[in-house]
C-alpha cells in the first residue's frame, strides 16, 4: 500500500500555501497530515529537517522524501513513479 506523508505546521507560511493542494490530492491518494509540533517523535523518525516535507511510503518503507511545495502535478508524478 502506498501512503503520503504531509509534515507541516500550523505557523508555516508555505505550509499553509500547500495544504490546499495536499487537501485536494488527499480526495484521490493517502495522505496523512502530520503536525510537527504535535509529533515530533515521528517527525524525529523520518528526520525531518524543513516543512513542508512529504514522505512517500511504499508497504510502509520510505521510497522519496521531497522538502518544499510542489505542484499538484510534481506530486502525482512522484506517486506514480513509486
């Protein structure tokens, strides 16, 4: 099963720009929003250094990590591609 990581925050001006685009590819793909300040235990164990960052899963196994905000096609492209 493949899976999306979203990791931002709610003070993030990017991540703000970006939820609505992770908000609308969640209609269609897994996503799973996750506050780094609400978890930083799993912020810690998928070393996230910058939000926003999205981490693509495959069977539960990370395949991509992408920081930053990426189009709706950028991030389609990567599900794809995985």
């Amino acid at each position: 099963m493949k899976q999306i990581l979203y990791f931002s925050a709610t003070w993030c001006g990017p991540c703000k720009n970006f939820k609505p685009i992770m908000e609308s590819i969640s209609n269609s793909i897994p996503v799973q929003f996750i506050d780094v300040d609400q978890n930083p235990t799993l912020s810690a164990q998928y070393s996230i250094r910058s939000i926003p960052t999205l981490v693509f899963l495959k069977d539960g196994q990370e395949i991509n990590k992408r920081p930053g905000v990426l189009s709706e096609s950028q991030v389609k492209e990567i599900w794809n591609q995985i």
